[in-house]
C-alpha cells in the first residue's frame, strides 16, 4: 500500500473516531496535540484502522514515539504492511 493510502486510511479512521471530517493532513501532524487524541480515541483509530487496511496490531509491538505524529503513524501503518508480505 503506498504513503498516500495509508494517509487516506488514517484520515478515514479518524473522520471516524473523532466524528467530524480529518483531511489534507500532513505527516507532521502531531496526533495528540494537534488533533486531541487520547488513549480511547486512539484504541477506537487503531481498531477501524485494522479493518480497513486488513492488518492485525499487536499491543506489544505499539511504542508511544508511533504515534506522536502522522508520519510516524504510518510508517508504523507501512512496516506492518510489509511485514505481511
């Protein structure tokens, strides 16, 4: 899946949980600070997250520095992804 599915994927999910429209987001942007997550909201994002992009999440794989912004979101999003291959 390329960058840009996975941020259309993470924009979903978070449309989703945060129940108002997430778009145009960058991979700077900061998941708690800038778009109010917290650790419900976060489960809820994780959850849809591995619907739609058809990967399991492993709570012993997550590290808190995965999700300090997009772009480390998805590159979290994409090793899981390959590791699927």
């Amino acid at each position: 899946m390329e960058n840009t599915a996975v941020v259309e994927s993470v924009e979903t999910a978070l449309t989703e949980v945060l129940e108002r429209e997430v778009s145009g987001l960058t991979t700077d942007v900061r998941l708690f600070e800038d778009l109010h997550l917290d650790s419900t909201s976060v489960m809820e994002m994780l959850m849809s997250l591995e619907d739609s992009m058809n990967v399991a999440i492993d709570p012993e794989t997550l590290d808190m520095d995965d999700f300090m912004t997009v772009g480390t979101l998805t590159a979290y999003l994409q090793r899981l992804l390959g590791e699927g291959k």
